[in-house]
C-alpha cells in the first residue's frame, strides 16, 4: 500500500473519530410520544340530528358539537306538566276545606266562651258545655284529616317534580359537547344515526402537550427525578435531530421487561422503569412519534 493511501486512510479515521465524539453522543432513554385519549359517548338513547365535527378538527375551548333528538323527552315534559297542574288545583281545594273548617272553629270558640260563662252562672247546662267541646273537638279532627289527604298529594306533587326533573336531566345530556380545549382523534358517527346510551361517539386528546414514555434502566433511577428538565429530541431527517425541553412527571416504582415495539430481542429480557416527560407541543409532535432523552 502506497504511503500517500495510508496517510489518507488515517486522516480519514482521525476525522470520523473526532466527528464520532461530537455528535455521535448517545441517548439515555428511548420511547414514543403519546396523549391521554378520552371517548364522548351518548348520554341518551335517539337519533343523532346535529354533529358538526370532524377528525382532526381543534376546538380552543369547550363547545356544543351535537345533538340527540329531544321530541319525545319534550313531550313527556309537557304532559308532566299538565299533570302538576292538576295536582296543584286539588291542593288549592285542600286549603280552601282547611280554611273553612278554621273559621268554623273561630265561630265555634266564641260560642264556648259564652257557654261557659251562663254555664258558670247557672244558665246553661253541663251537656250545652259538652256539645260545644264536642263540635270543636270534631272540626279540629276534619282539619287534621284534611291535611293528611293533603300530605298525600303534596307526595304526588313532590314525585311529578322529580319526574320533570329527570327529563330535564336527559333533555340536557341529549346535547353534545366538546368539555375541554381538545383535537378530534376519530369519529364514529354521523348525522341521522341512531345510537343507545353509552355508544361512543367521538375521541378526543389534547395535544398542546404530549407525554414522551421512555424506559431506564436501574443504574439511571439516581440520575433523574420528579420535575427535573431534560432534553429531548426528535427527528429532523435521517441524519439530524430536533432538540426540546420536557419535564419529568411521572416514574414508575415498579420495574417491568423492556416492551417489544422499541427495543431488540437482547435488550427485551433487561429490566427497566418506565417515565413520562411531559413536552409542550409546537405542532411538531404527533402521537407515536419515536423521541429520545437526555438527562445532561
């Protein structure tokens, strides 16, 4: 081999060894970036009449999106309603019976005032006296009965409400809501169909943030913690990274096998911790995006 070859070969390895030691700095931690993802499903049973979204639109902040037929809940309403008012005349007429009984004790009282003065003088009988007591004593008995066929129907009254109250109850879950600043992931449904309580209607998650999940091994647990910053980084091209900042929020206190989508057959049987690093979302991010940590 020539020397001028060989001098070229070494300049060339030198090269490559300075380049290694620059940039060819290893990761701590590998993993996958991923979201809490939530479903919104029907709270009430009906056709679907109104659903203005679509997978990967982004709502800022909660919005009303939809809605479940209400006819039929309306009209129950309604007639609940009429029901309650009928009720509620019965108990006027209630009253009214209590009112004229109290008068009549009124009446009645005045009458016994008299009696036993004229009783005390000698006027008036001990039976006069008796039946006086006797008629009071009476009207105050109808009093208490009335009132106790007035508790009947005030029940009524108290359990028609409650029925109204239920409907109302529906007729609102019957509306579909966006409940947070969140992106449509998938969309299960369209407008006209019909769907049962508990049918799932659309996924949400929201991405201004996303959770970076990488494993470490024990020996690593002391060089993180809680609320500590690191860097992460994410592909630029095939060549190059793009550098973040996260936090750590989350670290498992059990260890488990290393899962098999991101490592190779030999690193599967090692044991390692699961963490979160937390990353605020420029736009850049999706779920299952492959990120890498470093904790200095």
């Amino acid at each position: 081999m020539k020397l001028q070859t060989i001098i070229g070969l070494s300049l060339a390895l030198a090269f490559l060894t300075s380049a290694c030691n620059q940039n060819g700095e290893e990761s701590d931690a590998y993993g996958n970036f991923e979201a809490t993802e939530y479903l919104i499903s029907a709270e009430n049973s009906g056709k679907i009449l109104a659903l203005n979204l679509d997978e990967g639109d982004v709502f800022d902040q909660a919005k009303q999106v939809g809605l479940i037929d209400t006819t039929q809940l309306f009209l129950q309403k309604e007639q609940l309603k009429a029901q309650k008012q009928a009720i509620a005349s019965g108990v006027k007429n209630i009253l009214s019976r209590i009112a004229v009984y109290q008068e009549q004790i009124a009446i009645l009282k005045k009458d016994k005032l008299r009696i036993d003065k004229m009783f005390a003088d000698g006027a008036a009988t001990s039976k006069e006296v008796d039946d006086i007591n006797g008629k009071i004593q009476l009207a105050q008995k109808q009093i208490q009965a009335v009132r106790t066929e007035n508790a009947k129907v005030l029940g009524e009254l108290e359990n028609v409400d409650r029925k109204i109250e239920a409907l109302s109850d529906l007729i609102g879950k019957s509306v579909i809501y966006i409940p947070k600043s969140a992106t449509v992931l998938e969309k299960y449904h369209e407008e006209y169909e019909m769907v049962n309580v508990g049918t799932p209607l659309f996924k949400l998650a929201d991405l201004n943030t996303l959770d970076l999940r990488v494993y470490i091994s024990g020996d690593q647990l002391s060089e993180v913690k809680i609320g500590q910053e690191v860097k992460v980084l994410i592909d630029k091209n095939k060549e190059e990274n793009q550098t973040l900042t996260g936090k750590v929020i989350w670290i498992s206190s059990q260890s488990e096998f290393t899962p098999k989508i991101i490592q190779t057959k030999k690193e599967r049987v090692k044991l390692v911790y699961a963490l979160k690093v937390k990353v605020k979302n420029d736009g850049r991010l999706k779920i299952g995006m492959p990120g890498e940590i470093r904790f200095k």
